[in-house]
C-alpha cells in the first residue's frame, strides 16, 4: 500500500503585485495564506509531497514527481500523472509544455524510449492512444470518426474504452507526431480567463508491454502496465470565464465531472473502515481513472493554481482538494500476464521469427516494415473486436425487438380470442351482425340509431350534451361566457370557449356528421360495445405497431448482414495481410540462401586469392634464389675474364 504522491505548482504571477494584499507563502513544502502585514492566517495551511514554487521548471517537476512513476511503468507497474486546477493555472502547460520547456508528457515519452533501449535483456512492445472526455462523451483525437466511443470492463482488460485507436510505436519521434495530431483534434475555446482553454479533459496512454528476450517458452509471463497522462480540463466560475451558450454547457459538464472527481477523492480519503460507495461510475472520467484512483496503480498528483490575490478562492479549493487526495492509498502491484491477453504474445513468434531472419540486412528499413505489419494486425484485431462487439448489440437489439413482436402477437391472439367470445356472446344473445371492421362497426352503430351515434359513458354526464355542427366556421376574438349555457352546443358556442381554437373543431370532424346522443347510463350493450370497440382499435394499432416493428427488424436485419459483411470482408483482410507476412518470411527465407550463395562464393574466391599469393610468393622466392644464382655466375665468370684477360698481357 502506498500513498498517492501529491503537489502543488505555483504559475508565475500574470499581474503586478499590489501592496495590501493576502498573499500565498511556501516553505519546506507548506503552503499557507497570509495577511498583506506579513502575519499567518490561521487554518489555512497545508503540507504536500512537493510544493513548486512560481519559477519551477517542467524539468524539475518532471524530476521530481514524474519520473519515478515512468520508470516504475517501464518495469509493469500501472502509472497515472494528471494535472487539476482551476483554469488558466498551468496544467495544460504542465502536462504538455512548451518549445523551450517541454512539458511531462514529451519528457515522459523521451524517457521511455532512452530507458528501455538500454535494457538489453528485455524485448518492449508500445502502444499509444490518445482520447478526449468532451461534454461527457469520449472521443478518439487519434481518428476524427471515432466519437462517443463507449466505456467496458473485461475480467482480462478491465475498464477500457472499446474501439479507441492504438497505435504501436518504436520511437519518441513518432509518438509526438501523434501527440501533435491529437492536440490539433482537441476542443478548446476562448474564455475571459484564457485565450486557449481547454474545454475537454484529455487521457494521453501508453501501453508498455515486455517479455525477457531469451524466454523461449510460450508460457513466460508478460509484463503489461498502462500509463495514463492526463489533462483535467479547469474547474470554472461561469461568472469569472463569461461563458454563455457552447462554453456554459461545456462548463457546465466539466464542473460536474471535476465534482464527482471530487466526490470519489472524498469518499476515498475517509477513513477506511467508514469508507462508503465509491461513486466511480458517476462519470466517464472517475470511471477511466478508477485503476489510478485507490487502485493498482503508483499515481500522481499535480495541482495547479494562481498567486493571484483575486483567485484565492479557488486556490483554496484546489488546496483542500489536494490535502484530501493526500490521504489516498493505492496498491500498486506488477502486473504480469500469462494469457494472451497481451499483445506481444499474440505477435511475438512471427515477429521474433522475421526479426531474426532479417538481423544485419538493411535494419532501419526492415523494422520499419516489422512495424508497419504489427500495427496493421493490431489495427485489423481492434476492428474485428468492435465489429464483433456491434454485432452482439445487433444481435442483443433483434432479440429484443423479437421478444416485443412475440408479446405483441400474444396480446393481438389475446384480445381476438376476447373479441370472439364477445361476439359468440352476442350471438347467442341475438343482438349482433357480423362485422369485421371498425368502420363496419361505426356504421352498423350509425345505421342501427337512425341519425344519431350512441357515446359510450365514462362518468357519469350531465344528462345530454349534444354537439352540433354548424356549416361556418368563423374565428372570434373574444370568448365571452355564454349566459344561456346548455347541454346542446353548437359549433358557435365551442368558438365561444374555445376562443376560436378550431384545432378542435377538426377533431371533431372525424365523427360522422350528424347529431350526436349520449347513450342513457342504463343501456346494457353500451358496456359491452365500448369494449369491442376499445378492443378493435387496440388491435388496429398493435397491428400497425407490429407492421412498424417487422419493418425495423428488417432494417436490423440487413444492418447486421451488412456488418456481417464487413466482418468476413476483415477477415479476409487479415488472413491476407497474414499471408503477406508469410510472403516475406519466405522472401527473407531466400534472400538469405541467396546471401550464404554469395558468401560461399566470395569465400571460394578468398581462399583462391590466398593461393594465389602464396604461389606469387614461393615464385618470387625463386625468383630471388635464381637471381642471386645469376649474379653470383655473372660476378665469377666477369672474374674469370678479367683473370684470363690479364694472363694474356703477361
Ligand atoms: N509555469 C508556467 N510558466 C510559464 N507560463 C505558464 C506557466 N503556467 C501557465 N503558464 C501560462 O499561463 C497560461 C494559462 O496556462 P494553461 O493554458 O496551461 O492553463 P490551464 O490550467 O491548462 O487552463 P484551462 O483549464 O483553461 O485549459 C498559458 O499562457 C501558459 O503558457
């Protein structure tokens, strides 16, 4: 178990300082408030891990509470860093930085690359994703059409956020290629309080993944750990930034997810045995970061505020936020995987085949092929998971729409076996024609009343209240009570209380246009008439729900071949792309034989030049030895004629 680590950073001032104002102080990582003559304020005082003061560097902060967690995340430890604060504190330039003093994340990504390329005994394998949480919704900014993406949890992945984009990477180059993609895809906005604010929260991921490098054995336990670095968007006073239509509802959301955050660091923060629910799933955010937040993950804090006497407020707000977040423990274990949950298993057999084959021919350019083939498996494995995933919605939405069709079709047998009970009834009574339709029955009812219709009575009605139809319609513009109110109304008397709302005058128009009369509450038949004919239209309209329904499983129906398509159509493409991998084994396979050709000749022509050599040698050797024979000849015989020569002048 241990504690989160937690601290603050003081931005530098942006106004001048004014004399007569309360003012923060630091000393020995303590922050406390005091009066503008210098004198403590008393109970606002708080001690933290590290308190940054306003001349901080990135580099130091990094130094200070980053790197551990980075190092520790290499070794398969989950790590998280975020930034809070109010807005325009500094967490964005924390968390990202700028040209001359770059920020955690770039310091985090160089790091990790540098670290574990000098780990010689380990092989790493490093994904990256980069998400936004925005109005509550997340959205991938590594892949514009990725939006509203939804939150699951898997016994083998925990939570995740399925059909985010995952990048595989080998340097820190191209991951902050990607990182400026990301950042060009995230909402910001102008507020009163910062010309570039942040209106999302941002969760930059790294998935480290690592196996020993000599391990031969396919049972060898991975190590996978997820680092999260992460961009809080800021708490803000609506009144303070001015927001107003787009940017009040984006406040609005992000002040309610930094409440929640708030509510989870409470809840989290009491004492153990007292420790209620805690609320994560309240928000996408609580919910990402659960891991991080009293769980297995080494995690850091850092708050961010403002000097500025105007801002005290909120600093105290982040400060008591801080304080509380302090007494956070987690349990930060490594995390080791033997199935094949992790990555690297699934690709590492045809991958550390191809490596091999390919060690010492053109490296560069081949590890580039190496992973531009692991991201496209990755890529084709992600979305053949989302695909399988939309068509387990599919699947689950037509059962359910089956199931609602089946009730329907109970309900419809229901109410006609009813209907043919009713009208055996009346048979045996003698008081029913045989009719097969609403309309037929409203016109037998007309037929059998003469000119008038007989209404079902609910409650009990006023004796008899007759609307009668007139041929004008006139709008009025006053409606006046009418004195001689009656039970007989005509149009002109609805016009009168409707104010000329002829709205209902059209409804009216769907019943015949006779004289209507109340049917005497002691009429034995009206009973059993108003429920055929509820009965009728209830059938009517569960007939035509279920036309609407049978058309909407049609359209499901052709969804899921259509997904169904797309499905095998990837896997198609992943069995090709499986192929080509299989092709340039074999390419690799013969480039080889066809480099041991080369190497053989190149030796056969070695050891004939060698030869060749040594024959030059012996061949001057004797050539010196006959050389020197001939001199010594030449020099004996040039002695002979000189002797002989000299004889003869004697
Ligand atoms: N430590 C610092 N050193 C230099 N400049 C800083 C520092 N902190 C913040 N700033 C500057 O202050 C301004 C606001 O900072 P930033 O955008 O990082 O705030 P924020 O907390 O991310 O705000 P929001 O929540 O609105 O996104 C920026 O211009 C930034 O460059």
């Amino acid at each position: 178990m241990e504690k989160i680590s937690v601290a603050v950073r003081f931005r530098p001032s942006i106004a001048e300082e004014a004399a007569g104002e309360r003012q923060w102080r630091i000393e020995d990582n303590r922050i406390s408030l005091h009066r503008p003559l210098g004198t403590p304020i008393s109970g606002i005082s708080f001690a933290f891990d590290h308190v940054f003061e306003q001349s901080s560097t990135n580099a130091s902060v990094y130094d200070i509470l980053i790197k551990s967690i980075i190092h520790a995340a290499i070794n398969g430890f989950n790590g998280t860093a975020f930034a809070y604060g109010q807005t325009s504190s500094g967490k964005t330039f924390t968390m990202n930085g700028s040209q001359l003093d770059p920020g955690i994340i770039p310091q985090a990504v160089r790091d990790i690359f540098d670290t574990t390329h000098m780990i010689t005994d380990r092989e790493f394998l490093v994904r990256v994703s980069y998400m936004e949480i925005y109005n509550e919704e997340i959205n991938d900014l590594l892949s514009l059409g990725n939006q509203r993406l939804p939150v699951h949890e898997s016994l083998e992945r925990g939570v995740y956020v399925a059909g985010l984009r995952e990048e595989i990477v080998n340097s820190a180059d191209q991951v902050l290629e990607l990182i400026k993609l990301g950042e060009a895809n995230r909402h910001v906005g102008e507020t009163n309080m910062n010309v570039r604010s942040s209106r999302s929260h941002t969760i930059f991921r790294m998935v480290i993944e690592s196996s020993a490098k000599d391990s031969t054995s396919s049972v060898d336990a991975i190590r996978v750990s997820v680092l999260n670095l992460v961009d809080l968007a800021g708490s803000e006073r609506i009144a303070k930034t001015g927001a107003g239509g787009v940017r009040l509802k984006e406040g609005k959301h992000i002040n309610k997810s930094l409440m929640i955050l708030g509510n989870v660091i409470n809840k989290l923060s009491e004492n153990g045995k007292h420790r209620a629910h805690i609320p994560y799933r309240d928000s996408k955010l609580t919910r990402i970061l659960q891991p991080a937040l009293g769980g297995n993950a080494k995690t850091s804090i850092i708050c961010t505020v403002a000097p500025e006497e105007v801002h005290i407020e909120e600093t105290k707000g982040t400060l008591q936020f801080a304080s509380r977040a302090k007494r956070i423990t987690n349990c930060a274990q490594v995390n080791e995987v033997l199935t094949d949950a992790a990555l690297l298993k699934r690709q590492k057999q045809e991958i550390e085949e191809l490596r091999r084959k390919l060690q010492g021919q053109h490296s560069e350019v081949l590890e580039q092929v190496i992973l531009k083939q692991r991201n496209d498996m990755h890529k084709s494995e992600l979305e053949r998971e989302k695909l399988a995933m939309e068509l387990q919605e599919e699947r689950k939405s037509r059962q359910a729409l089956e199931h609602h069709m089946g009730e329907q079709q109970r309900r419809i047998d229901y109410l006609n076996e009813l209907l043919a009970s009713n009208d055996a009834r009346k048979l045996v009574q003698g008081t029913i024609h045989t009719h097969s339709s609403y309309e037929e029955m409203s016109s037998r009812n007309c037929m059998s009343q003469g000119n008038t219709f007989t209404t079902p009575i609910f409650k009990a009605m006023p004796d008899q209240f007759v609307v009668k139809r007139s041929n004008h319609s006139k709008a009025f513009d006053s409606s006046p009570l009418p004195e001689n109110f009656t039970n007989t109304a005509n149009e002109d008397l609805w016009l009168q209380l409707n104010k000329g709302f002829r709205t209902d005058l059209d409804a009216l128009q769907m019943t015949p246009n006779v004289r209507y009369r109340a049917a005497q509450s002691n009429d034995t038949s009206i009973g059993t008439d108003l429920e055929e004919w509820n009965t009728k239209e209830r059938c009517l309209n569960l007939a035509s729900e279920c036309k609407l329904h049978a058309l909407q499983v049609d359209a499901l129906k052709e969804q899921y071949d259509m997904l169904e398509r797309k499905y095998s159509q990837l896997r198609e493409e992943n069995s090709s792309l499986v192929q080509t991998l299989s092709n340039s084994n074999h390419d690799v396979v013969v480039l080889k034989a066809q480099k041991d050709e080369l190497q053989k000749d190149l030796n056969y022509e070695r050891e004939k030049m060698r030869d060749l050599k040594e024959e030059i040698r012996l061949f001057g050797l004797v050539f010196a030895e006959r050389e020197c024979l001939l001199n010594s000849l030449y020099s004996k015989s040039k002695t002979m004629i000189e002797n002989f020569s000299s004889s003869q002048i004697i």
